[in-house]
C-alpha cells in the first residue's frame, strides 16, 4: 500500500527576529511547533510521514530541521537551505551528501524584493545547476506575480525536478480561470510537480468559502494531471485559516471524484517519488 504523505509542513523554534515574514496579524504562529504537536494530527488522517520544509534561510535552520527529523519516525525527507550564491556552495553541497533524509533545497523567493530579478541573476542560476546536478529537488516558493517569470527560471533549470509550492499562490480574486491561464507554460513543463498546498490561507475575497477555491485544483489537475500533484498541509501556517485535519480533510475533498489509484499518487505517491521516499507501507 502506498504511503499517505504531507509533502508540506514546517517546524519551528519561534523567534521574532529570526522569523520576521510571521507578522502580528499571525500571533497563532508566534509559538514554537515540534513534532509532538503534529503527531496528532498525522495519526488522525493516517498520514504515514511528511517532507519537513525550511521556514528560515539560515544553514542553522536547515541543521536543526534535520535534527527534529532525525529524532522523528515521521519525517520522511527535508527540504532546506542553501545560498545558491555562495563562493563554498560545492564544498557544502558536498558535506550534505551525509544528511540522507536532506532531499532538497528552497528559497523564499516570494520575500525578495525583486523576485523576478533574482531568479535571473547568474550566481543564483549557477547554483541551482549545482544543486541539481547533486541529486537535489528545487521547492520554488513564488507568487501569481512571478510566474512568468518563474516558468523561464523553471525551463533553464530541467535537470531535475522542480515542485511549484502553493500552487503559485494564485490571486483568489482573480478567479480559477485566471490562474489557469498564468500556471499553463509553467504546468506544461514535465520536470515541474505542484503542491496542493497553502490554499486556505491565501486573501480571498468577502465570502469566499473553502469550497469556493475547489475551481483551483480542478485546474491544476487539469494542467498537472494526477500524476505530479502532491498533497501539502503547510502546517501550523495553515492555522491561520484551519486545523491540520480541516486542512487534509479539504484536500481529500477537493480530489475525491478521481480513481483510487490517481488519488493514492496525490496522497503520498509522488511524493515518494519526487522526494525518494520508500513508497511502501507494510
């Protein structure tokens, strides 16, 4: 039987100064979040394991998530940190190589202040080549304003897998159709996967109720098919709009109409897949 995973969620050792992007508005976020406090929630859904994701661009977080994960029988992959830019980037992708449950790397693109700029620079360029080249999955964090060009960045960069996080962040507002015809280039790239993920905690519109944002995954599904969609909770950020379980239990709800089998790869499949997690549950 294939594994159940939440290929999206973080840990945290809260900070004010280290996680500045959690502002006042967000005070059910201004604690800290272990693993103990996820448990729950992962036996409840019967989620088997999770990819642990940086929330932090320092090489300290990526160390401390690996710790957790260590110390976790849950916590199936990491997804960290690196600078793309740095002179030593070689020498610590190459004492990475002794972090086995480290899968991938991520940026908070979204939080730059040029985004589109940053994802043309040559150093950072240079670096994800690297980082590919070592085995490496690329979480790209952008949103609906950067996916033009986040689609060029995504093109040059095809060496290995690309996972879209938060289906782009689209603009709600905007509505499914919109986003459809923005996520289109970037879906038709074969090496991108896209998170069902971070949806419930997007700005959505006076009224706009959870099964209102369904019209999103059914077009990612149409753009994506089945077959690189990965089911993500964005745990504890998702507790600014729900509970893990309301989080998962709207996920499931959203592909419910597809075959056991698609479902089962958007459950935990391609996760397994894209991240190198043993797929099988005994």
């Amino acid at each position: 039987m294939t594994l159940r995973i939440d290929a999206h969620q973080h840990f945290w050792r809260y900070s004010p100064t280290e996680y500045g992007w959690i502002n006042g508005e967000m005070k059910v976020l201004r604690q800290d979040f272990v693993p103990q406090q996820l448990a729950g929630g992962l036996a409840a859904q019967r989620v088997d394991g999770t990819v642990l994701v940086q929330a932090r661009q320092t090489a300290e977080e990526t160390a401390w998530l690996l710790s957790q994960a260590k110390g976790s029988d849950r916590v199936r992959a990491v997804v960290g940190w690196v600078a793309l830019t740095a002179r030593d980037l070689p020498q610590q992708l190459e004492q990475y190589r002794r972090e086995p449950l480290l899968r991938g790397f991520r940026h908070l693109i979204q939080d730059e202040a040029d985004p589109d700029g940053w994802m043309k620079l040559d150093a950072v360029n240079a670096g994800l080549r690297q980082v590919q080249q070592q085995g490496y999955v690329y979480d790209l964090l952008v949103t609906h304003r950067n996916l033009e060009e986040a689609t060029r960045f995504a093109a040059r960069h095809d060496r290995g897998p690309v996972v879209l996080d938060h289906l782009g962040k689209p603009d709600i507002a905007a509505g499914a159709k919109a986003w459809a015809a923005q996520i289109a280039p970037l879906a038709a790239l074969p090496h991108v996967s896209c998170k069902i993920s971070g949806l419930l905690t997007e700005p959505r519109p006076p009224g706009c109720a959870p099964g209102d944002l369904l019209p999103f995954i059914d077009a990612a599904l149409a753009l994506f098919g089945s077959d690189r969609l990965l089911m993500g909770s964005d745990w504890p950020v998702c507790l600014l709009a729900a509970s893990y379980e309301e989080a998962w239990q709207f996920g499931e709800r959203a592909i419910s109409p597809l075959s056991a089998s698609e479902q089962a790869d958007i459950l935990g499949g391609n996760a397994c897949r894209i991240y190198r997690i043993d797929g099988v549950a005994a």
